[in-house]
C-alpha cells in the first residue's frame, strides 16, 4: 500500500507540474518549453562542490541548538470585592 500510496504522489506532483506549466506557457512559451523539457531539469554539480556542502549540513547538525528563551507569564490577580 506504500507503494501505491507515493506513487499516487508522485503522480500527482507530475500533474501539478504539467498543470503549472501550462498556464505559464501564455506568459512565456520558451520558459515553460525548458522546464518541461527533462535535461533542463538536471543539476550537476562537481565533486569538490558536493563534498562541500555535505561538511556544511553536517556541521550544522552537530552545532548544539539555541534553546528559546523562556518568558515570563504575566499573572492576573482578581480581588474580590466585598460589598458591604
């Protein structure tokens, strides 16, 4: 059923994009044609450069969190009024 159920997405995200494409092709025809077009849509990226950017992610995961500051609740204080 997970099978089923991510290509059920990935089917959906396609038509979205065809769906996307569509419509911007009245504004501009040559933009659309390159992304629709598969080779447009590859990134290549060298070694070196790859390398790079895994030492980055994981350095940013091994930096210790900021924890958020906590504040201070504001206490309501309700008298009671006696009448008498």
């Amino acid at each position: 059923m997970y099978h089923q159920w991510m290509e059920d997405k990935y089917e959906e995200s396609i038509k979205l994009r065809n769906q996307a494409c569509l419509i911007g092709s009245f504004w501009n025809a040559e933009a659309a044609r390159k992304i629709m077009d598969d080779d447009a849509n590859t990134i290549a990226v060298s070694d070196e450069d790859f390398e790079k950017a895994t030492q980055y992610m994981i350095e940013q995961n091994r930096k210790p969190k900021k924890q958020p500051r906590r504040r201070n609740k504001k206490k309501i204080v309700f008298n009671k009024r006696l009448n008498g």
